[in-house]
C-alpha cells in the first residue's frame, strides 16, 4: 500500500485554507520543524516565529509595521520576528547568557543551578548582557495578523510560556495543538512549574497527550559517569490537544494532521474514525497515510496482515507480540 500523497491529504485536512504554526523561541527554527516531522508542511502553511534580537532596540523593526505588511495568513508564507512573546505589549528585559540556547526574560536561578556539576550547560547561570527587547502579547499578535486561528504553537522560551500562554486570553480556545517546555525545577527565578502550565491549560480543555525528553533534559548532580536515566529530570515539552474527543469542532482535520506529523497517530486515526462529516473513502485515505507514517514507506500487504494477526492475538488473549521497532533498529545500527 503506497502512502497517500501528502497534498492529497493536505486538501482534505484543510480544505483549502493554509495551517498556522506559531513558533516562540525559533531559534533553531528550521532543525526544529525536522525533529518535529512537519517539515513538509511548510509550503502549505503560515508560518510566525519569534526570536528577540539581541541588536539595540533602535535597529528592531516597528512591530505594528512589520505585523500588518504580513497580514492576512497565506501559503508558503514563513516569517521570523525580532520580538518577545511576553505578557506585555512594548519591552521586556532579555538576559543574554553565556548559553545562547539559556536567554530569557526571567533571571537564572544560580543557587538551585549551583546543585548540578558543571557542563555544556552550566553557562547559562553567566549572564553577558541584560538588553531591552520589543515584546508583543500573543492576543495582540493574532489581533493584528488577522489570524482566526493557530494550527499548532510551539514555546521553547526558557520560563516564560504560561505568560505567553495567558496572553493569549480567549483566544487560546483556538489554538488546535500546543507544545511547550515543561520545567520541572525553577531554572530560572520565579519560573512557573510543569504542574503550573498543565494546571492552566487543563482548565481551557486542553488535554496532556504526551510528555517527551531528550538525554539532555537530565542532569547530574554528583557523577558524570553513570547511565542518563540515573539523573534527575530537569525539563522535557509537553504536548496538549484542545478538546481531542470533541468530533463536532470545525478544524477537526488540521488538528488530526497536526497530532498525526507529530507522531500521534493513534489519536489521529481516532480522530479520523470519529469525523461526523466525512466520507467512508476520505476516512480510509487518511487512516492509511497516518498508518504508513509508522515507517515512512510503503507498507507491503505481508506487513499489514502481521500487525492485525498481532492485535488479534491482543484482544483474544491480553497478551502484546512486541517486536524492535524499525526506529530502534535504526538507531542502534547508527551508533
């Protein structure tokens, strides 16, 4: 079975209208999208970063210029800005660290950062600079830009992201899919906690689809020698879906490929399954592309008869044929 043609499923998904990704913190704005595997959704979107500039403040574009020469939302159309998402309109403070992944408008807590022994990461107690930024709420940004909605908001902005989750006031009920740093110790001072940011998005119907991390969200306090998951887990995203079982909302579809590219497929599938609206063949389309996603190849009809007889088995006997996954595999292989 061949995967469907991604702009097949684009124009399903989005019946024409372009995806809106929003990225706070696009400094690795283009690895980013890889990792994330929605990288091919790019022509097909609007896209808005925001990275702060460390220039001086006299050679930053205006903000309300440069938001309304980009107005409204079209394909293909990736825009970077020099400003902050914060919970103010005008300036914030930007402490620069030694770390340039570090910077924040909140200042690093150095007493708590003085547990962990130092390594690539201890620069980012040292700050170079503290420079006044533009800063633009996530309301008035959507306000201006002529956005009806966001697809999917990604906040990497080391401390800030229930600010610039709050300012999004009632418009936060629009955005279809979020993935935003969780921390899990104050790295930086007065910082808002991973319960804090679940706390606030669970109350606007949000639900937690997944919690993800890397080797170097753990760090070490005592020994640099032992195995990664003997330390402490210091931050990691959290992936949250608006209303995911609500089948009747009008963008239903882009929130399905949103969760789908990400790597949830199950749910998007469910999603799919669940579609009031939809065609008995739209829904076989989309379920087999999010299916072949799992490899991103094709799948052989071998292949798919296996992993029914496995479910099968699962639900006649409770018990899970576990095999390596083909990513696993692959990784190993590359070590």
């Amino acid at each position: 079975m061949p995967i469907p043609d991604l702009k097949d499923i684009i124009e399903l998904c989005t019946d024409g209208d372009e995806l809106i990704i929003v990225d706070g913190g696009s400094r690795n704005f283009n690895y980013d999208l890889t990792v994330m595997g929605i990288k091919d959704l790019v022509k097909y979107s609007a896209i808005y970063g925001f990275e702060p500039s460390p220039q001086s403040h006299d050679s930053v574009p205006n903000i309300e210029d440069e938001v309304d020469k980009n107005r409204p939302p079209s394909r293909n159309q990736v825009i970077n800005y020099p400003f902050a998402l914060a919970n103010v309109d005008g300036e914030v403070i930007l402490h620069l660290s030694l770390h340039p992944g570090a910077s924040s408008t909140l200042p690093p807590n150095a007493e708590l950062l003085g547990h962990f022994r130092k390594d690539k990461w201890s620069g980012m107690v040292e700050i170079v600079d503290s420079i006044s930024v533009p800063s633009i709420r996530l309301d008035t940004f959507v306000q201006k830009a002529a956005l009806p909605r966001i697809d999917f908001l990604k906040l990497d902005t080391q401390g800030n992201e229930l600010d610039i989750l709050q300012s999004a006031g009632d418009f936060i009920k629009k955005i279809g899919v979020i993935k935003t740093e969780l921390n899990f110790l104050e790295l930086y001072l007065n910082q808002p906690l991973a319960h804090d940011v679940m706390k606030f998005l669970h109350s606007l119907g949000f639900a937690l689809i997944d919690l993800t991390w890397s080797e170097p969200c753990r760090r070490f306090q005592a020994r640099p020698d032992l195995k990664s998951d003997s330390y402490r887990l210091v931050w990691g995203d959290g992936i949250f879906a608006q209303t995911p079982h609500d089948f009747k909302k009008p963008h239903l579809l882009k929130q399905a490929l949103i969760l789908g590219k990400l790597g949830y497929r199950d749910l998007a599938i469910y999603q799919v399954q669940n579609h009031p609206g939809l065609k008995p063949e739209a829904k076989k389309m989309l379920e087999d592309y999010f299916f072949a996603l799992e490899y991103q190849e094709d799948i052989t009809p071998i292949r798919q008869s296996l992993r029914r007889l496995r479910y099968w088995f699962w639900m006649k006997t409770g018990f899970w044929v576990e095999r390596k996954p083909r990513r696993y595999v692959a990784e190993k292989a590359a070590k």
